[in-house]
C-alpha cells in the first residue's frame, strides 16, 4: 500500500511539475521568437522607408555587420500601382529569383498586414506605403527558421534533462515524506499482528475449557472448578489486555487540550506512591520518596495519574523481592523532572531502544511480569501529549532508571 502511494503521489507530482515546466518552455519559446519577429520587422521597417538605405551599411554587399539573422539577404523592391511593375530598388536579389520575386510581391501585396512571413516561399516581408504604390522589403526566413530550431532542440534537451532532475527530487522527496507514514503503517501491521497474537492466546485456552467442560455435562461445578477457574483467569487477562488497547488508542487520537489545567504534582505523586505501598509490602519491596512539595505543571490531571501509575508499578513488580523503589520529583531551572528507580535485575542494553514500543517485551520481562508490553508506550503517548520527554537507563549499579522531563510552565 505504501508503495502504491509513493507511486502516486509520485506520478501525480511529476504530471504537475513537467505541465508546468512545459508551459514554461512554451511561453520562453514563445517570447523568444516574437523577439526575433520583431527584429525582422525593425529592419524591414527601416529599409522600406524612402531614403532609408543608407541605414543598412553595404546592404547587397554580402554578410552584413550588426544583422546576424539577415547576412545581407535583405532586397527592397518597388510595386507601381500605376502600371503594376516591380522594379528593384536596393539590395541583394541572391535569394530570390524572378519567378519567386513576383511571387513574394503578390503575398505582399494582398495580404492585409504589413508585416508577415510567408513560409512556402521561405520570406519575410514589410510593406511600406507610398504615393503611387508600395515599397516592399524581403528577406529570407532561413536564419530566422534555424533560430528556431536550435531553440526547440535545446529546450528538448533542458526539458527532458529538468524533467530526469525533478523526478529524482520528486521521488526523493516522496521517500522523506512518506517515510513517517510508512513507519506508523508498519507500526500498526505489527500492533494489528501482536494484538491478534496475545487474544488468540487466551481465546484458545477459553475454547478449550469450554469443550472440556461441554464433554463433562453431568460433572458437578466443583469436579470442574480448575477448568472454570482457568478460564476466568484468562478472561481477567483479556479484559485487562482489551482495556490496554482501549487506552492505548484513545492516547494515540488525543490532541493537547485547550482547557488543560494546573495539576499539583507534588500531591499527586505522594499520593500513588501511598496507593502502592500496599502492593509493594506484599512483595517485599521498599518504596521511598523524594517529593519535593509544590511543584505544579499545566496538563491533564487524567493522563499526568496515569504516567506515575504505570511508571511505579513497572518499578515495583521487577524491584524483586526485598528490593527498593524510589520516586522522586525536583524542579531544575525550567523543568521538572519525575524519576523512578528500581533494583532488581537490569534491563538488557539491547532491549532498553525498544522497551517504548508496543509489545515488546524482554524475556525476563514476558516471564517475571506476564504483561502485555503496552504500559511504556502507553506512558510515552501521554508524556509526549504534555511535550514532555520520558527516558530509561538501566545497569547493575544504579539499578533502572525512568526520568520525565516536562517543561514547567509550558503550555
């Protein structure tokens, strides 16, 4: 599908930029030659005019100097009314003939504007009105003609070269543009995948019991009770796993609200920290914390509880028995910083780039937890809603580490 997309928006760009480079080259040829026209016409206007000859130095003398596109081939002939004759009146007739002189007069002579090219017969004319008749200046369109020509195979070749150059960009571009895309596409092939994968599991334990107990009809609930048991087991654990998606998808839609309030984080942090102990007791773990009072920031009180929640339960389910969880929370500057630190075995190096993407658990995460991989990157959604930036470090010295740093009094 990506691909597919690419494709498009490729070709849908490269249409638009070569139409638009077409009409370009277009107008630039069209500019160009209406330039050349309009020299023609000068020089044809001067050499018209009466007494004007002397104005085309050595004309009829070869190639003239100053008029590239003529080299001398400009003729001026005068049309009598009186007696319809053409008589020659300066200028080189090496480009015309008789036949084609009379020819080229009788265009000149009919046609309704002054100035025109005839291309059958290879001329440009200028028509200058006099008392008795016309004088009429020729040249030919050859040079003209090759001007032209040469334009056209250049702007060919600049057109197709642009065009090669543009579809590079163009596909260059596509790929930097798309790839955020392509990412999140593939993100949610493998959240589709894994979130398939963890139901089937549970689903097929539920069926079994099912038809265990169904092959059993006339047993007593008791004499069922671990298939029973085992089956609410796994539907807890469904019901736990489809909350997490729910969760998990309502964060990924959420927009930074308007209407955020100011949140006493200080209160709240103590708080969770209490609501903890508990669990923590029964597990043998210590929970300490280092809170400093007053510390408030914009956000959603919601999604600010639930960022400490998972953060403090990560820590405190692998601290390990006897182990210690500490939760701090300090101003520094413009920031405030919320950090979890737990013992417990350290978190491998090559797992800690991926511990915030969903599903993804380490062995000895999947084994001791029994999670689903999605608390972290539940947590990273509701921290980057805020603007805030949430790390992990983990060794064997200083245990491992969850720092949020959220940018106090920013909105």
């Amino acid at each position: 599908m990506i691909k597919q997309l690419k494709h498009r928006v490729v070709a849908i760009s490269m249409v638009l930029v070569l139409v638009v480079l077409l009409l370009f080259f277009f107008t630039l040829f069209g500019a160009f030659s209406l330039y050349l026209r309009q020299e023609v016409k000068e020089v044809l206007e001067d050499s018209a005019e009466v007494g004007a000859f002397n104005f085309v130095p050595s004309i009829g003398a070869g190639e003239m100097e100053g008029y590239g596109l003529y080299y001398g081939n400009i003729c001026v002939a005068q049309y009598s009314l009186i007696d319809n004759s053409v008589r020659i009146m300066e200028g080189s007739t090496a480009f015309l003939d008789d036949d084609l002189l009379v020819r080229a007069v009788s265009a000149a002579v009919a046609d309704n504007l002054p100035f025109d090219d005839s291309p059958e017969l290879g001329l440009f004319y200028y028509r200058e009105d006099t008392v008795f008749g016309y004088n009429i200046a020729f040249t030919s369109s050859a040079m003209y003609d090759s001007y032209v020509r040469q334009m056209l195979v250049v702007g060919g070749v600049g057109y197709a070269i642009a065009a090669a150059v543009l579809y590079l960009i163009t596909l260059f571009m596509a790929n930097l543009s798309l790839k955020p895309v392509e990412k999140v596409w593939r993100q949610q092939q493998n959240f589709i995948g894994d979130a398939s994968h963890e139901l089937k599991t549970p689903l097929t334990v539920i069926l079994t019991n099912s038809n265990i107990l169904m092959a059993h009809q006339d047993d007593t609930i008791r004499q069922q009770r671990k298939w029973l048991e085992s089956t609410n087991e796994e539907a807890v654990h469904m019901k736990d796993l489809v909350d997490k998606l729910l969760i998990l998808a309502k964060t990924d839609n959420m927009q930074r609200n308007k209407l955020f309030a100011s949140v006493d984080l200080s209160d709240l942090t103590l708080r969770l920290a209490l609501q903890f102990e508990p669990v923590a007791y029964e597990k043998g773990v210590t929970i300490h914390s280092e809170v400093e009072p007053g510390i408030a920031i914009v956000g959603d009180q919601t999604a600010l509880n639930q960022i400490i929640h998972i953060l403090l339960d990560n820590a405190v389910k692998y601290a390990g028995i006897g182990g210690e969880v500490t939760v701090s929370l300090k101003r520094r500057q413009n920031s405030v910083y919320l950090v979890t630190r737990n013992t417990g075995t350290p978190i491998p190096p090559e797992d800690l780039p991926h511990i915030f993407e969903r599903f993804y658990r380490s062995d000895k995460a999947r084994t001791a937890g029994g999670g689903y991989g999605l608390g972290l990157a539940i947590c990273k959604n509701l921290a980057e809603l805020h603007r805030a930036e949430i790390t992990a470090a983990s060794d064997e010295t200083n245990g491992t580490v969850f720092t949020v740093r959220f940018k106090a009094g920013k909105k």
